[in-house]
C-alpha cells in the first residue's frame, strides 16, 4: 500500500515537470518575440523624439533669422546617422525583426542636403544661420 503512494507521487511529480517544459517551450518564444517588438517600439520613440528636437531648433533658428544660433544635446542610444533636406530630417532605424522604419520631421529651413552621424552617448547639435550667408548649417561638435 505505501508502495502505491510513492508510485502515484512520482507520476504527479513526472506530470508536472513535462507540464512545465511544455509551457516554456512555447511561452519562451513567444516571450522574446514580445521584447523584441517593445524594444523597437521604444528605440523608435526615442529616434522620432531625438528628430523632434532636432527639428525645433531648426525652426527657431530659421524663425530668428540670420546670425542666429541653436544647440541642442541629445544622448542615442545607438550610432544613428540623420539626413538633411531643406524641408525635412530623417533617419532609418533597423529593427529587430530584420526590417527597416524611416522616421521623418518637416519643417521650414535654408539647409542643404546633408547628413549628421550621432554617436551612441551624449551628442551637442548645433544649428546656426550665419550672418551674411543664405544658407543654414547643422552640425556636430
């Protein structure tokens, strides 16, 4: 009789634990699948809010005129590389999935086609209309 009760304890404790592989096997997956898209989610918000910054310092600076000047400080979280246009920025990002996103913001400016690199860390942007000149210049210093 006390053989039976450990006999059905062991099938209870064998039960359980393929239960249990059974559950990671196919909520691991789904798990990483998870993380990855909320990843891509937040590196996306942070790259459009970068270009938003980016962008109403090209606004002011175009809406003060020549001889002035803006800078901005923006930390990435990755090397970025950001093209300017004389109506937009933008920037495509690589998400994890293997897929590409292009984020972009308009605005109004003198600027000449070109293209900034933001390294991941701390990067100061400056954006200035020299006095005398008909043309806005975005750079990093």
């Amino acid at each position: 009789m006390v053989d039976d009760r450990g006999q059905v304890s062991l099938e209870y404790m064998l039960i359980f634990a393929i239960s249990l592989i059974l559950l990671a096997v196919f909520t691991l997956p789904l798990t990483e699948r998870t993380i990855e898209n909320t990843l891509d989610v937040s590196d996306t918000l942070d790259v459009k809010s970068d270009l938003s910054k980016i962008s109403l310092a090209v606004k002011e600076v175009y809406g003060q005129g020549q001889g002035s000047k803006q800078t901005i400080h923006i930390v990435s979280s990755k090397d970025l590389q950001v093209n300017v246009a004389d109506n937009y920025i933008s920037c495509t990002l690589k998400l994890n999935d293997g897929q590409s996103k292009t984020e972009k913001m308009y605005f109004k400016s003198t600027l000449e086609k070109s293209s900034i690199y933001l390294k991941k860390g701390e990067n100061s942007i400056v954006v200035e209309w020299p006095e005398n000149c008909e043309n806005m210049q975005i750079f990093v210093r």
